[in-house]
C-alpha cells in the first residue's frame, strides 16, 4: 500500500463506525481488484474506494449544515433524502479534508450512490465495488452481478441500477432522477 493511502486509512478510521470502517475497506480492495481487472490505477482505485462513504457516519443534520456551510447545492430529493448527501458532501471532504486533487477519485466519490450518465472506468468501479463487496448480503442477483462486474462492467453497472430502482420502487422510496437518468444511459436492452 502507497504511504498516502496508508495515512488515508488510519484518518478514515476515525470517523466511521466499526461496520461502515469494514464495508469502507472492502470496497478498497474490491475496487483495487476491479482496477487490475480493467486496467485502472490500482492505487486510485484504493483511495477512492476508502473515501467513498467519508461522510456517511455524519449525522443528518450535521450534513445539512456542512453543506450549508460549504456552498454546496441540494437537490430536492437530497433534502428529502438526507442519507443521499453523503456523496456530494463526501465528494467534496475528499478535496477539501483530505485533500484528494485528481477530479476522478473526487467524482468517483460524488457519484457512488447514484451513477451519473457516461461515467469514467473508475467511476464505473467505485460504484459497482460499493454495490458486490464481500460484505453485502442483501441485493438480488449479487452472484451474477459480482461475476458481471469481472466480465462486463458496463452491463454490472446497468443491473445494478436496474435492481436498485426495483429496490426503491418495492419500498416506495423517492427515486433520484439522476438514478433514473444513468439506467437510462447504461440501458442496453436484451442482447
Ligand atoms: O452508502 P452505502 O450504504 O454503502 O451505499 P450507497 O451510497 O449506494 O447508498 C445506498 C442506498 O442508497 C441504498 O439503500 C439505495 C439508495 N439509493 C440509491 N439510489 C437512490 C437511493 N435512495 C433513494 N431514495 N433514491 C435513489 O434514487
Ligand atoms: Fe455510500
Ligand atoms: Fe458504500
């Protein structure tokens, strides 16, 4: 491990909980291994993944103010969904705190949650890795998306965003037009 990176983790550490601190980890090498499979940077890949979910054990209200603070707009499912600022917010700790200046790990971060259309290799990486960590037990299909993940990204990318809407819609919870925005983008239909 780099020394940025093992000085980055020892930070991060510090303001996650124990579980968030494991699934944080996890996703550090998931997408390192994603990373050797596509050709990323594998050392880029460590820190975005360990910065992915910097902001996530902030307390709501305490996220709201930051962004307040901070400049930072939010949308109107944001504010309804505060849980979902936490990439925003993380995107910009990342630069700010931690004092990441590559625009890919920072962008890998702010779009973790949702995708956005036309994302970069490790964009597509940080949101796949945070999605099959070992950790996660919950999503449907996780054995054939992990495998997807290693075969077809572009095609990992678009079951995920198609099982997280039907997630959200069997929950009746507010979907984010950017959500809906990236499936749309990574839709391919049946080949
Ligand atoms: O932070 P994590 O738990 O590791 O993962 P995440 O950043 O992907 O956030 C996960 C939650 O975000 C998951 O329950 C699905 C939810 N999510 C993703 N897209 C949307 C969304 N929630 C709402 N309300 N709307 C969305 O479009
Ligand atoms: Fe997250
Ligand atoms: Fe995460």
């Amino acid at each position: 491990m780099t020394e940025k990176n093992y000085e980055l983790k020892k930070k991060i550490k510090k303001t996650l909980d124990k579980d968030r601190y494991q699934h944080t980890l996890a996703v550090a090498y998931t997408a390192s291994c994603l990373a050797m499979k596509y050709g990323s940077d594998i050392d880029d890949a460590f820190t975005a993944g360990l910065l992915h979910d910097c902001a996530k054990c902030i307390p709501n209200d305490e996220k709201i103010k930051l962004c307040d603070k901070y400049g930072i707009r939010l949308t109107d499912i944001e504010k309804k969904n505060p849980a979902l600022i936490h990439a925003g917010l993380g995107a910009y700790l990342a630069e700010h705190k931690y004092g990441i200046n590559n625009k890919d790990i920072i962008n890998a971060v702010r779009t973790h949650t949702t995708g956005e259309p036309g994302m970069s290799l490790l964009q597509k990486i940080i949101f796949t890795a945070d999605y099959i960590e070992p950790g996660r037990n919950q999503a449907k299909n996780l054995r054939e998306v992990r495998a997807l993940a290693f075969t077809d990204l572009d095609k990992a990318v678009e079951t995920i965003l198609h099982d997280t809407l039907n997630y959200l819609n069997d929950k009746t919870a507010a979907i984010d037009p950017e959500t809906e925005r990236t499936y749309r983008f990574y839709y391919r239909g049946e080949e």
